[in-house]
C-alpha cells in the first residue's frame, strides 16, 4: 500500500472521529453545528496550506529541472559550435594542403 493511501486513511479517520465526537457531545444543536463548522473551516485550512505546500514543492523541481534542462542545452549548443569550428578548421587544412 502506498504511503499517500495510508496518509489519506488516516486523516479520513480522523476526521470520521472528530465528526462522530461532535455529533456525539451533549451540547445544543446550535452548538454543535457551531464546532463542526469551525473544525470545517480549520481542516479546510489545513488542507489549503498542504496544498500550497505541494504547489510550490513542485513548482522548485520543476524550476530546478528546467534549469538542469537549460545548462545542458547550452553546453550541448557549445560542443556542437566547437565541433563545427574544428570540422572547418580540418577542412580549410585539407584545402590548403
């Protein structure tokens, strides 16, 4: 099993639990649906803030390999000029020879 399912088992169960917990205590309803909007709100929190995290956690990979990407284009773009470069070099030798 993989840990993102067993990451995502917990937190259902938690948020199963503390549901269950609220709905279960002997306070008035107005009360109750009080807490449960407020535990709403703050897993809704939560959630966003994991997901910006994850957002921008990708976003410096991906930054990353495009730099990664970018050095070696450039260094391939160089070998490939110094290669023409001693190709023309070999060529105007032979030509003059």
């Amino acid at each position: 099993m993989s840990t993102g399912k067993v990451l995502l088992g917990v937190l259902a169960g938690v948020a199963a639990g503390a549901l269950l917990g609220i709905l279960l205590a002997p306070d008035k309803g107005s009360k109750t649906r009080k807490k449960m909007t407020n535990k709403a709100d703050e897993y809704a929190d939560e959630l966003k803030e994991k997901f910006n995290d994850f957002r921008e956690t990708i976003t410096d990979k991906f930054e990353s390999a495009k730099d990664t990407a970018d050095d070696l284009t450039a260094k391939g773009k160089s070998k490939v000029e110094d290669a023409k470069k001693e190709v023309k070099n070999a060529v105007n030798e032979k030509v003059s020879a």
